[in-house]
C-alpha cells in the first residue's frame, strides 16, 4: 500500500473501518500478497487494508473494489473479474503448496 492509498482509504472510508472485522487471517493475507507478487502487480495489502476489505462478502467483489478504487488504470486492458479470478487462483495454489509442505 502506498500512500496515497492511505490517505484515499482514511479519508473516504473512516465511517466504514469501524465495522471491519478485527480478526485478521494472516495466512489469507499473506497468501493474497504472495499471490499479487507471483503476477508482478504491484498491490500490497497491510492488515488494516484486508480488514476493511473483508468487509466485503464476496472475495472476488473485494478484488474487484480494491482495483477499481487503488488501480483503476488496469481496467483499460483487463476485466476486473479477470483479474480478481486470477488473482484467487494464484492465492489457492499457495495455499495448497504451504499445507503440502506443512504435512
């Protein structure tokens, strides 16, 4: 996250980060940062982002909302939900490879 997106997210979303939920999966984010990084985007969540972000039922809804607010210019050449069904792709095969190692 860069600042500016720091910035847009207080500013214009104050009212709504107090029903983010406080638990964080720190494996789903972790396999969401692992998932942007493998696809060369430049997208980093903190915890405070996927916590307001979780405030989004749908995971690809929540993908889709953080690229049209944070990285509106990749919609001119790819669909959102192109890009939130790769990113989650991308995300499951990392976390299948960290349980096969883990067992």
């Amino acid at each position: 996250m860069n600042q500016v997106q720091f910035e847009t997210r207080t500013s214009s979303h104050a009212d709504t980060a107090a029903s983010a939920p406080r638990g964080v999966d720190e494996s789903q984010l972790a396999a969401y940062n692992a998932a942007f990084t493998e696809l060369g985007l430049r997208f980093r969540w903190d915890s405070e982002m996927y916590a307001w972000l979780c405030g989004i039922e749908c995971e690809h809804s929540r993908i889709a909302r953080y690229i049209e607010q944070y990285h509106a210019h990749l919609l001119k050449a790819y669909d959102a939900g192109f890009l939130s069904r790769l990113i989650l792709d991308k995300k499951a095969d990392y976390l299948r490879a960290k349980a096969l190692k883990a067992n």
